[in-house]
C-alpha cells in the first residue's frame, strides 16, 4: 500500500521557520499535498531516524541561539562584546529577554522554538502514520521495528517538547490527532512539560514491550544517535536510561524560582537517575555532518568568550582569602586596573600553585592539544599574553574551562570531531544527591556528592584529575543540613553570605551544588542558568525565561501591545526575573 508522512516544520501554517537553516519551505500549508512525500516505509524511518541531529541542531548546531546569554547570566561566563547578545544579559544592569519586533537578540532567541517545535511537528506526524490516523497506516514490516521507531519518535516528541518547557514560558502542543496544518493552541510551559513526560514514558513502554516480533528491533542503528553507545532495549537497556536521564533533567529543572523547586517530585527524580545513564552519553561530533557543539568550541581556547567570572569558581578558593577580599571588594570596583581573579584551590580540577607561573606550568592547555587526549585539569590559568579583560572588572579572572580540550583539537586533525559528553553520570549522581537531600537523606546525598568530591588524579600517564581530591564529606560527619564541609581555612566550597560577604565554609547543600556545576560547566545547554534559577541563585533581577518569539505571537493574531518580553519593566510579562536578594546576595 501506498503511504505518505508529509515533512512539516514548526507551526508552518503560520510561521515558517524563518530562524532555522536547511528550513522547510511551504507554499501553500492547506493544500493536502503540501509537504515533502514519503514515498515508502524505508523513506519515512529514514526521515525520524535523521531528526536526532535535527534536534540537536536547535542546541548545539551553532551560536546563534541564547545558550551565551544564559550562561553570561549565571555566571558560567563573562563576555563584554555584542557577540550573540551575551554583554546585553551581563548581571546588575537589568537586562531583559526583549521580544520586541526586531529587536537585535530575535535570531538567538527563536532558534530553539522553531527547531524544537519543528521536531516535534515531524515526531508527531510521523506517530500519526504509525496510529494510522492519516488514512493508511504505516507499517515498517515486523512489529519489533515499528515498537523501535516508535519509541524513537516519542523520545523526539519528548525532548522537544521538554526544551520548550525548560526555555520558554508556553509553546503550541500537537498530538496525534491534530490536522497536520493545525498550528495548535499555546500552553503554559507546565503543561507542555506535562505533555513532554507523557511522550517519554510512552517511549519507555515502546521500548520495553516484550511482546513485540520480528526483526530490525532494537538496538538503535547506530547512525541513529551517533556515537560508541548501542541503545538497546529493553526496560534496562541504554535507550530506556538514556529517556529516564532526561526525564529526571526536565522535572527538577522545570521550575522557575525555590518555591517551584522545591516543590518537584524529588522521588520520581531519584527514581529516574537511579535508572539513569551509568556512564557519560558520549556522542560522536561531526563538523561537516552533524551533531555538532559550536558554544563548546567557543569557549574553549584559542576560541572567543571563554573567561570565566570568579563568582562561582571563586568558591574552589583555599585558606588565601582571594575570594574572600574579592568578595568584599564593592562590586564596580573588583577587578579594577584590569587585574584578573588569581586564587590558589586544593581542589584538583583547579591548576595548582600559590602563583601564575606555577599554575601556568603545573598545567599549561598545550599539554592537551593532541586529538583525544585528557587535560589534566578541568580549568586553566592561562598565560598572561592571552588574557581578555575588557568590560565589567568583575568579569576579569585568569581562568578558562578547557576540560574538552582535546575534543577541540579533533580526530585526524579536524576540530570539533570525535566523542564528547552532552550527558554526564555526575549530572545523573547530582540530580539523585539533591532529590536524597530534599528528600531529607542527608548521608545518602553526601555519598553521591563524595563521588565526584573525592576522586582525585588517575593512575594513567599522564595522569588526569578525575574530580577535586577533596576530603570526604561522609568521613567527616558533613552527613546532615547544617555541619559545614571539611578542610578549616582551605574549605571548599565557600560561598558568600551576601554580595560583600562574609564568605563561609558551605554546608551539604552548598558542596552539592558545588559539585554539580564544577561537573557539569559546559556539557550541556544552560546548565548553569537552569539549575541556578530554580535555587535561587541568580543575580536579581535576570529574566528567568524567554517568551514566545514574537513573530509566532504576531502570526496567532497577538495585537502589538500584547507582544511581550521576560525581565524587569514594562512590557515584561510578570513574575519573569529572579527576586533578591538571591541566595547570595547577588
């Protein structure tokens, strides 16, 4: 029989997708033969096995999206140029997510609705044809392939959906049994995430579904999402972790502000990091074929934009009280005659020595230049001849992330290709530490932070840090809410207990979020942003989302007085920016 999966973008009967490349074009979006034909089966798989990349795309493809503004506003860096919007987002100076038409940032912020939506459009109607809602069903030849392209497109669905959850305040939700030309209704981001868990766990019975026959079942092919794992099925398999790893993701970083956060099932969120990914999701980058990771090239030196403010990484500080006089310096003079953050830290990510020169030459970025090789640290202090300050003072600092340095350099001498972590098991470990902590297992939540805390360098040669070589947590009684880390005047981490200080020895608490930003500092989109919003430790007054790009909001029908942006003013959507004093005081 002859079968048809037609190819629609996101909200193509309205919007087009203007922000995306390779875009879709659609001349007449009510014409029942508008869209691209699937002509077969192999044709249709074809087209939902090749929309991992496409989703990934909307991330990591390239720069020009907000994931520098996000990361600029928690502190995950510090960028004074144009660039990409990041110097409009710099913390204390008000910045909003502007919607306005035309506004300079509109590139960088649609790009992940429109991508994400388009997958989701596709991932839906492809799950149309499956359920044989679109006139003449698919059928992919046994039943053991159906059930794996199945569980494919809802993890797509999924995901997609998840990020328009996470990033935005609402986004048009389409299900099965939508018109294919239906651009759907706007719902609030909860209700998208809704939406979004649903798709995954009907990926997670898909590919769990013992009863299913046939061949070309799972694994995954390995084009599908590439990289050295087999996603295999099965209610254990890697494909089931991979989807609960994400699921466990979405729900704790869904909210908004504390209250929001604290309020997330923490016992669905340990029980999917429980069942999560037990090793890091490495996958296979390509720069000419996709996936890609521009931001992470970006930040990695010789590349742009990769300073790192001292705020956070500040907290790794030893028993020298740098980020303690640093803290206590007013907040426009701090860096002042361009003098960049310098401290020493025991911990072992962090370059070692009591000045530059040792630093520079207990780990200089060169040693890590060949294709695959492992820095020794995490962080660099780089060389005195490469330092970038420029802008706000408290911007200034000697340090650079470069953990993936190698990665950099490439497989075969071509940047940016071979495997890289967009996943990581610390993030997995943290996500169940803080779901234990909430969930007042105080001694459970130490032993995961301990993971990560204690681990110090490899036995291989050369050898590598594989975490801080901090003194243990359990070890040392730091087994409930309010004893504080080990190690005296050398603790770590500190944090500042207002925006001039004093600056203290963190409890559980602040170890566990230590150790997930050190873990997870660029590995994945926003990371920083997501978590800090939802703990309350983002500067005051920072948007704590975008809205929905205004070209769509104009294309429902919007009036031009209800075009809305994020942030502190008029026009802003309320309840849209971070209320101080933050945790910090910041």
């Amino acid at each position: 029989m002859f079968r048809t999966l037609r190819r629609y973008g996101a909200l193509v009967a309205v919007a087009g997708l203007g922000a995306c490349e390779d875009q879709l074009v659609v001349t007449n979006p009510n014409s029942p033969e508008t869209g691209r034909v699937i002509a077969t089966p192999g044709d249709a798989e074809a087209l939902i096995a090749s929309y991992y990349k496409r989703w990934h795309d909307g991330l990591y493809r390239t720069i020009t999206n907000f994931h520098g503004m996000a990361n600029v506003m928690s502190f995950q860096n510090y960028s004074s140029l144009a660039n990409n919007c990041q110097n409009s987002r710099q913390p204390f100076t008000q910045p909003t997510n502007s919607n306005a038409p035309g506004n300079t940032c509109q590139g960088e912020q649609q790009r992940v609705y429109f991508v994400e939506s388009e997958v989701s459009r596709v991932a839906t109607t492809f799950l149309r044809q499956l359920d044989g809602l679109a006139g003449d069903s698919l059928n992919l030849g046994s039943t053991a392939r159906n059930a794996r392209a199945r569980a494919f497109a809802e993890y797509l669905r999924g995901v997609s959906l998840g990020y328009l959850a996470l990033l935005y305040d609402s986004a048009a939700i389409i299900s099965v049994d939508m018109s294919p030309v239906d651009a759907g209704t706007l719902h609030a981001y909860t209700e998208v995430m809704d939406s979004a868990f649903a798709s995954l766990q009907r990926a997670i019975d898909a590919a769990s579904d013992a009863t299913v026959t046939g061949t070309d079942g799972f694994p995954l092919p390995g084009t599908w999402i590439p990289g050295p794992t087999s996603y295999s099925g099965g209610a254990t398999g890697e494909f089931v972790k991979m989807v609960r790893s994400y699921r466990a993701r979405f729900r704790a970083n869904l909210a908004r502000n504390p209250a929001e956060r604290a309020a997330v099932n923490w016992t669905l969120v340990v029980a999917d990091a429980q069942a999560g990914i037990t090793a890091d999701q490495l996958i296979a980058t390509d720069p000419t074929t996709g996936p890609f990771n521009s931001w992470a090239s970006q930040y990695d030196p010789p590349g742009l934009w990769h300073q790192m403010p001292p705020f956070v990484i500040g907290m790794a500080d030893g028993a020298g009280n740098y980020y303690a006089n640093w803290v206590a310096t007013p907040v426009g003079s701090r860096g002042a005659g361009n003098v960049g953050f310098f401290m020493e830290s025991p911990d072992l990510r962090f370059p070692q020595g009591a000045t530059r020169a040792a630093q520079n030459a207990d780990f200089p970025v060169t040693s890590c230049e060949a294709a695959g090789s492992t820095c020794k640290r995490y962080f660099v202090n780089r060389n005195s001849g490469g330092d970038q300050f420029a802008g706000a003072g408290w911007g200034a600092s000697n340090y650079d992330w470069v953990r993936y340095h190698g990665w950099d350099a490439g497989i075969g001498g071509v940047a940016n290709k071979g495997n890289i972590p967009f996943f990581t098991r610390s993030e997995i470990r943290m996500l169940e530490a803080e779901g234990q902590y909430r969930l007042g297992n105080f001694a459970a939540a130490a032993a995961l932070a301990d993971f990560s805390r204690t681990a110090g360098m490899s036995s291989t040669t050369p050898s590598v840090a594989t975490g801080g070589g901090l003194p243990g947590l359990v070890t040392n009684g730091v087994v409930d809410a309010t004893t504080t880390v080990p190690g005296g005047a050398a603790c770590v981490p500190k944090y500042p207990t207002g925006l001039l200080g004093p600056v203290g020895c963190g409890t559980l608490w602040e170890a566990i979020k230590y150790e997930k930003r050190i873990e997870t500092a660029y590995t994945h989109f926003a990371a920083w942003y997501l978590d800090m919003r939802g703990w309350g430790d983002l500067g005051t007054d920072l948007p704590t989302f975008w809205a929905v790009p205004y070209q769509d909001l104009q294309a429902r029908g919007y009036a031009s007085d209800k075009l809305y942006g994020a942030g502190v003013g008029t026009g802003n959507a309320p309840n849209s920016f971070a209320v101080g004093p933050t945790t910090y005081g910041w």
